[in-house]
C-alpha cells in the first residue's frame, strides 16, 4: 500500500546542488521586522487598562467625602430605623447653634449623643414637610471640615457652618430637597 517514493537522477542532483548552495546562517537585521514598542498589541492592551484604573480611582478619590462624613453616614445608615428621644432638648439646640431656639425644627425622630470617629457628637433625626427626613450631626469639641456636599453611599450629604457659632455640622439625608430646607435652618444663609 505504502510505496516508497522513488527518487530519480534530477531529484538527486538537486538535492545534492542545494546542499552545497548556502551556509545556512542568521539572516541579516534589515529582513526582520522592526515593531515600535506603541504598537505591539500586548502594550496598547496594557496601557488602556492603566489609564482605565487611574481614571476610576481618581474619579472616586474626588468624589469620596471627608472621614468624619464617611462616619457620620455610616452610623445614620445603622440607626436610621430608631425612634425616641434620649437627651434634653436644650444642649442639642446649643450644639446645633440653635440655642435662642426653644423647641427643634422639623418632627424630631430621634435625639441622641453618639460617637463617630472617636468624637461625641450630638445626633438629630427630624421631619421637615416640606423636603423629607433629614439627620443632622453636631459635634461637641471644635473640628476642622470645609463647607461641601455630595453624594455617597446612596444618600447626600453636606457639611455646613451653625448659624450663631460657626461650629460644622453634618446633614445627611435620602432626598436632596431635604438638605436645602434644613440648611435654611440650621445654616447661615447664603452669601
């Protein structure tokens, strides 16, 4: 079945001439091909994943608010279900810069002092009709936080000055419209 090919004098004779031709050897460098390192495939890829990284993380970097906001919507994300009032009403009304004040705005939901980041903060959920359940925190010593907002953690957040003594206080809220009513509030109006 399998028959041996059969070899005739050309067959040999050229065999025998190509052998003796060439010393097979490296082929000179200008009969390679001489890719830029931009264009091979591999780095195009890894430099799109680059720029794609440093994007996101910069956009987020932006984006993310201050520690003690990041805490402070953290624990109104663990206490947004209680209810009840657990401190009198006149030191919050001074925290806030309220203190002219004899009753809080809003339906209060819940008064408390908390602790956010190692710091006492005095802690008011209220109802405002007109925006939305707002909770606001003020804190009991002096900390350093510029006047911001945003949004993070699926809620808005701002931080803005007392009215009577320029101390931060933090809002955070479900609803933006929430924010700009407490803000007309608790806040100095705008300049």
């Amino acid at each position: 079945m399998n028959r041996p090919l059969q070899e005739d004098d050309f067959d040999l004779r050229t065999r025998a001439e190509l052998s003796l031709a060439f010393d097979p050897g490296i082929a000179p460098q200008s009969l390679f091909r001489h890719t830029p390192l931009l264009q091979r495939r591999a780095i195009q890829i890894l430099l799109v994943v680059v720029l794609l990284f440093t994007g996101v993380f910069s956009g987020v970097s932006v984006m993310r608010p201050p520690e003690l906001v990041r805490g402070a919507i953290e624990h109104e994300y663990y206490e947004r279900t209680l209810r009840g009032s657990f401190m009198p009403t006149e030191p919050l009304l001074a925290h806030l810069g309220l203190a002219d004040r004899k009753t809080l705005p809003g339906y209060p939901q819940l008064m408390r002092p908390c602790e956010i980041s190692g710091q006492l903060v005095y802690h008011l959920t209220t109802f405002f009709e007109k925006g939305g359940i707002v909770t606001v925190f003020a804190f009991d010593q002096a900390v350093e936080l510029k006047e911001s907002s945003g949004w993070w953690n699926d809620v808005y957040w701002q931080v803005i000055t007392s009215k009577n003594d320029n101390r931060p206080l933090i809002m955070v809220s479900e609803k933006k419209r929430a924010l700009a009513v407490a803000q007309s509030v608790f806040g100095k109006p705008p300049v």
